[in-house]
C-alpha cells in the first residue's frame, strides 16, 4: 500500500516518531540506546539538525530540521572500487574535490531515515535472534509551522518518560536531550537555538516544570503510538533516581563531569 505520508521538504521543522511494530520493544538495554544513536548520528546527521529527542523503551520522538538542499549538498566521493565505508552517507558542497561534477548523487532524506531504522533492525535482530520488521511503516512525520508549537513539542519530547511512567523528573531520564541542554559539553543538538526560542535556560526551565499534556491535541499525534507497555524491564538497565547509568555498568552513578554527550 502507498504510504500516505508527505516526504519531508527541505528548510521544515518535522517531528519525527514511531513504536515497535505492535508496539514491540525496540531497547532492552543501554547497549541498545547507543546503537541507535550512533546510527542516528550516521544517517541522519548530515540530512537534518537536531533540536529533541527521547527514546522509549518501545517507541521514539525527534524534533528535526531538515535541512535545505544547498546545506546538505552531495555525497562524498568514493574510491573507486567503493570500498571506502569511511565516508558513505558523508556529504559536501565542494564540488571540486570531483573529477566529474555533474555526476555527483544527492542524498534522499526519507531513504536516510529508512537507512537508520534498517540497520538498526539489522543489528536488533542479530543480537535477539529474531526476524523480520522492528518498525512500523511508514515512519510518521508531521510538520512543525509555529515557534509555539516548536517550543510546546520539545517540552512534550522531554516529559515523555515522564508521562509513561518511567520516572517522576525529567532529569532523571537518561536516554533524552533534557540533560544536554543543561550540559556544557559540546553536542551537535542545536542548543544555542533551542534557548533562544525560551530566551534563555531559566526560561527553558520554568517553561518545563509549568507545562502540561493538556495541550497535546496541538501536536496532532497518532495516539496509538503512545499505547506503551509498562514493562519497565526495557529501561531498567538505564534508570536510576539520582543521575544516568554508566552505559558499561548500569549500576554505576555518573556525575555530571562524567554523562556522555549525546545527539
């Protein structure tokens, strides 16, 4: 059947999320988180900017910006026997570094996401020796027209894991930008943005512990995607009450020195 979903268009705010299929699990463990994101950042990073994220023990949000074609420009150039995995999916705008410039190829951002969730599925499959589809098709997309629905959204992403239970403050999930807003690491989600649509990080805060879920009819979400197991045993290995697991020892407390950078 034809996917009813509109392909995402260049210079658009999108929010981008699925579940399992079924509502399947998707993570069991921190393992799993990282893949994914390391996957993310592979496929998706050179076609779109970041400004939100969580992931759930069997679903997703993403809070992009695709960017426009100029931004995204071509695919790197690869030797010739095509051997060279160092940089496929890379892109650029210098079309010099090409011997023939008009037969460049132009990333296609909807092939990028379908690229991310079949490798992902890939590795989850031959890591739980399962088979077959992990996602359910097509990923969903709806597009973001106002400052006041980019600024509800990103609330909206980080009380994910608060709204399904998973733990009471939103700082106290460890798979989602929440932290990395507050962090002085550097992180390719575009941070400096999103504080500026608040004005700054105190804004940003109050706005997070003031909102509600009330308003989530404005997001125009497929409500099924939400009917989430609470079978915490997806996240255990990942949540604790005072900080983020270490992803090698899910025991372990990081301090705030210590949290990896993610998206």
């Amino acid at each position: 059947m034809p996917s009813t979903q509109q392909k995402p268009e260049y210079g658009h705010f999108y929010h981008i999320y699925n579940r399992g299929i079924n509502g399947c699990a998707l993570f069991h463990c921190s393992d799993n988180y990282e893949h994914f994101l390391r996957l993310y950042e592979k496929y998706i990073t050179p076609v779109a900017n970041t400004y939100a994220w969580v992931l759930m023990g069997n679903h997703f949000h993403f809070l992009v910006r695709i960017m426009g074609k100029d931004e995204i420009g071509v695919y790197k150039q690869l030797n010739s026997d095509r051997t060279d995995d160092s940089v496929r999916f890379q892109t650029t705008q210098n079309l010099s570094e090409f011997e023939v410039p008009d037969k460049v190829k132009i990333p296609n951002v909807s092939r990028h996401f379908s690229h991310l969730f079949n490798a992902y599925t890939k590795y989850f499959n031959k890591v739980f020796k399962r088979t077959g589809s992990l996602f359910e098709r097509p990923f969903k997309r709806i597009k973001v027209t106002s400052e006041a629905q980019l600024k509800y959204l990103i609330y909206y992403i980080h009380h994910n894991p608060v709204h399904h239970g998973f733990c009471d403050e939103m700082v106290e999930y460890p798979w989602s930008s929440y932290l990395s807003i507050f962090s002085p690491k550097r992180t390719r989600l575009k941070r400096a943005e999103v504080l500026k649509w608040y004005e700054n990080i105190d804004n940003f805060r109050k706005y997070h512990d003031k909102q509600t879920v009330n308003r989530f009819a404005e997001l125009q979400v497929d409500l099924p995607v939400y009917q989430m197991s609470k079978n915490k045993n997806m996240t255990e290995c990942n949540r604790t009450p005072e900080g983020l697991a270490d992803t090698s020892s899910p025991g372990k407390i990081l301090s705030e020195s210590e949290r990896p950078e993610r998206v």
